[in-house]
C-alpha cells in the first residue's frame, strides 16, 4: 500500500512503497509457498528471475501512474497547476493572472506652453533599464482620453506641471484577430500572447476594459460581453468566457446557442487586451522617467516622473494560496456578508495583500487594505475595488477603502565578529536577517514583535561571535505597546516595516544599524 507523506508542506501519495525493489522481493517471498518446485530461483542466470524482474519493472511503472493519477485526483495532494485549476474551475473559482501596478505620474512641461495635450488610451512610459532590471513599461489605461490645457496652470519654478495621470504596468494589444467563425457551437480562439491581465468585476464586466472581443461579419459588428460562466447566459447573449491554462495562455470560447450565442459564421473575431502585471511593476519612486509612446508630449518637449512609487502589482497566484484561500471564497458564496466574506473576498482580487474588515456604522463596511508589497493605496486600485464589490455587498452597505498605518521599527545592534570573517560582510548579513523578519509577506496586522527573534536570527548567521541588541522599539512609542519589555505589540491596524535607509556615514540599513567592536570603542 501507497504511503501518505508530507512533502514541501504538502500531502502526497508516495508510490515507492510498491517500487521496482519492493515488488521483486514480495514475489521471491512467495516462490517458496507458490513454486516449491522452483529451485534455483536465487540464480539471476534462471528464466524466471528474467520474467520476476520484467513483472516487478511493469509493476513499478503501473504503481507510478496509478498513484500520481491519485495524486492530482485531490485538491489537497495535487502538485500540477493545470490539476488545481480545473479542481478549482468546479467551484466556481479561477486562478488570479498577475496583477499590474498602478501608479500617479506628474507631467511638467516648459513655462512658456499654453497648448492643450490629449493624453489617450495606450499612450506608454517607461522606467530606465539597468543592467540587471530592464524597463519596466506603463501605460495610460483609461478608455476616455485624458485632456490636460495648460493655458490654466500656473508655472511654479520657471514650468508648469500636471499632477495626476493614472498609468499601470503592462502593454496593450490592439484589434488582434484571433480566428474567424465557423458557425459551430463552442468554438475556442487562443491569444496569440501569454500573460493576459483579467480582473473581473461580476456582472459580465472587466475592469478598465482589460479585454473587448468584437466580431465583423460583412459590416456587421457585435460587441462580446466577458462573463464568469456560460451557465446563465441565454441563446442570444453574445457572451464568453475565458480559461488560462497552466502556461498563462488564455483562451476564448464562445456560447453553443442555448448558453450563450454562436458568433455569425464567416465573422472575424478580434479581441483588444492587456497583457503583463507581476510584482517587478511595484518601482520606486521618480523611476519612471522615459516617454516611450507618447508623440504628443515628446514633441512638447515634456518631462513626466512619479513622485509615489507604484504599488498593486503582483505575480499570478501561487498553488499554495489558491488552495488554502478557495475554500473561504467558495464558503462565502461570493456574497460578502460578514467580516471573513469581505476579507476572502478582497484577498481574491490580486493586487491586494493584506486586508483588515471592520464595521463602522449599520451600513458601512471599512477595508484597510495593504497593496501586494507594500505601500498605499492607489486611486486606481480603489476604484477597481469598490467596481469588484459593486455585486457582492448587499445593495444598502457602503464600502470605504482606506490605507494601513505602517509602523517603522528601529534596531541598534551591537556585534563581535569572528576571526577570518570580513566584518562588512557579516554586517551585511545581519542588516539582511533583520530585512527579512520585517519583509511584508512575513508581518501582519496587529502583530507582536520580540526582541529574541531577531536575537536568534543574527545569533545564526555564520561569523557572529556576539549580538547586544541595545535598541528595539518603534516610531512614535505609545504606552501601551510594551516597548522595553522585549516586545513590540502593535495596534489593530498597524502593520510593522522596516524604514528606508539611513545615511551610510550613521551604518542604518533598513532600520537596524550594526555596530562593530572598532567602531562602538571610538
């Protein structure tokens, strides 16, 4: 029998208890009980050991398939993605594509313009490329322009800048002509590009136009309606849904005209969407710098930076989340109700990473939301919130988005290096260990920081002969978060960071200043 092991935090069925090994020796035990004739049985020069082996090798193959089958016949032991997403394709739940950031940028032009730019849909900017990142590029994404009459803005400085322009990662694909009709039902059209940003908002809706599907038949045009499922689409609702594979690639199939509509046979089907999204679009501050396509502002000249780093952006989901989180989305019915229904609810929508949900008011519902990797909200993830939540609250409940409090912490900590070790490096290791227990995967809300993990984290790395930690507090100290006592206890919406760098001359790195022997002695 299969043993059920736990592997990576994960529950497998371990088919190497029926191996080639374990096979052969179960047969040769029954030679003696079965063919008491048999014996020269322990020659591997005999014909029969050849026919054992062959059995036991045919049975090690069996034993594999059969229980790597059972293996991704479970939610909870499947290890392939294209096994969990059609595990989860039965409840109603897909798996998150990658999410683009969003961010504001400020475009400053020359004191002397007066002219009217049209920012429009598509209209592209860039990061600088570095040796070890390329560019990372963002664009206008609305679908009505974005006029800006500079005529009506004072200079300030000897120029006149614009504040405000919502951009997000990713590129846009126009009028890509993915098939034409055949008038048979259920008919399936591939993206010719991976990587499809989707974030739907119910209601057969995509936020900011992530897709639109047209067909053309002779001059007749129909407009495709992007839906959840098929299963309440009626004969004539030009509906379709899609399906992303393991690969990213996605997938549009269309109705068999009892569920959904039948494109016009001989019609061209064209699809305009957005591809990209992943955690690299999360840049820091004044990195976007680069007009890439945008001729109007080039020929100004115009300048455009971003004076808050981008935050939202997030990979695709991972197995792990999809698995631990689907089952709270399918026990809410995707009806948001009590405070755990709007948490799981929110945490679906990529691009969120923390959530805390609280009541404020008979009909007023408060998320204080933590943008995948940090940061602030953008006014662009609202909005995409609040239009995600427009059909899962109850039609008399109000929804108010607001941001975290972040929390600096700071750590002095005095350390003896070893002999042998360069005492720079192992300083870097420790501002690294301290990094690491703030990183904002590894935090939560209302959490209670100890001294003592951060004394076992820089006690482990190699090279360290002794650690005093002689500061451990945070910012704006309150009476009643323990401070002193060796632990940290932040409020219910309060969430721990580390703060950006200190001046290299003071030794700060992310909050926690090293102290070498040499230099406390100074």
């Amino acid at each position: 029998m299969a043993d059920i092991k736990r592997t990576n935090e994960q529950i497998i069925i371990d088919y190497m208890a029926r191996d080639y090994d374990s096979l052969l020796q179960s047969m040769r035990e029954q030679i003696p009980y079965k063919l008491p004739e048999w014996k020269d049985w322990e020659s591997e020069a005999d014909f029969g050991n050849v026919l054992l082996q062959l059995f036991a090798h045919m049975g090690d193959i069996l034993s594999y398939y059969q229980d790597r089958i059972a293996n991704e016949s479970f939610l909870g032991t499947a290890q392939s993605r294209s096994s969990i997403i059609y595990h989860l394709r039965m409840i109603g739940y897909r798996l998150a594509t990658a999410a683009p950031a969003s961010g504001m940028l400020d475009l400053t032009v020359p004191a002397a313009f007066n002219g009217l730019v049209t920012i429009h849909q598509g209209d592209a900017f860039a990061t600088n490329s570095q040796r070890d990142s390329p560019s990372v590029r963002f664009e206008y994404t609305r679908t009505v322009p974005l006029p800006i009459d500079f005529s009506t803005i004072s200079t300030t400085a000897g120029k006149k800048v614009y504040v405000g322009i919502p951009v997000e990662e990713g590129r846009l694909v126009r009028n890509e002509v993915i098939g034409i009709s055949s008038g048979l039902p259920n008919q399936h059209f591939r993206l010719a590009h991976s990587s499809l940003i989707l974030r739907s908002l119910g209601q057969g809706q995509a936020i900011n136009q992530d897709i639109v599907v047209t067909t053309d038949a002779g001059g007749i045009i129909d407009s495709w309606i992007f839906q959840e499922t098929l299963a309440f689409s009626r004969e004539e609702q030009k509906d379709f849904v899609i399906e992303i594979n393991d690969e990213e690639r996605a997938t549009l199939i269309f109705g068999d005209g009892v569920f959904g509509a039948i494109p016009r046979r001989g019609a061209v089907i064209t699809a305009t969407y957005r591809r990209g999204g992943g955690s690299h679009g999360n840049v820091s501050a004044n990195a976007i710098e680069t007009i890439v396509d945008a001729p109007q502002l080039s020929l100004i000249p115009a300048k455009v930076t971003n004076p808050e780093a981008s935050t939202g952006g997030a990979d695709r989901e991972s197995l792990e989340h999809a698995v631990l989180h689907a089952p709270s989305v399918f026990r809410s019915l995707k009806r948001a109700v009590t405070e755990d229904d709007y948490k799981a609810l929110a945490l679906e929508f990529k691009g969120v990473g923390k959530v805390r949900a609280e009541p404020a008011g008979w009909n007023t519902v408060k998320l204080f939301i933590a943008p995948q990797g940090g940061g602030h909200v953008s006014d662009v993830l609202t909005g995409n919130l609040l239009a995600y939540f427009e059909d899962k609250r109850p039609i008399s409940t109000l929804i108010e988005i607001e941001d975290v409090d972040y929390v600096r912490i700071y750590i002095t900590a005095e350390i003896g290096v070893k002999s042998y070790y360069v005492p720079e490096n192992v300083r870097a290791q420790v501002q690294k260990a301290a990094r690491d227990l703030l990183a904002f995967d590894k935090v939560d809300f209302a959490q209670k920081l100890y001294v003592s993990k951060f004394y076992e984290a820089i006690e482990a790395i190699e090279g360290i002969d002794y650690v005093n930690i002689s500061e451990f507090r945070r910012e704006s100290p309150s009476s009643d978060d323990g401070e002193g006592s060796g632990k940290i206890q932040l409020k219910k919406n309060e969430i721990p960071t580390a703060p950006d760098n200190f001046p290299a001359d003071q030794a700060y790195a992310a909050g926690i200043r090293v102290i070498l022997p040499e230099e406390s002695s100074r």
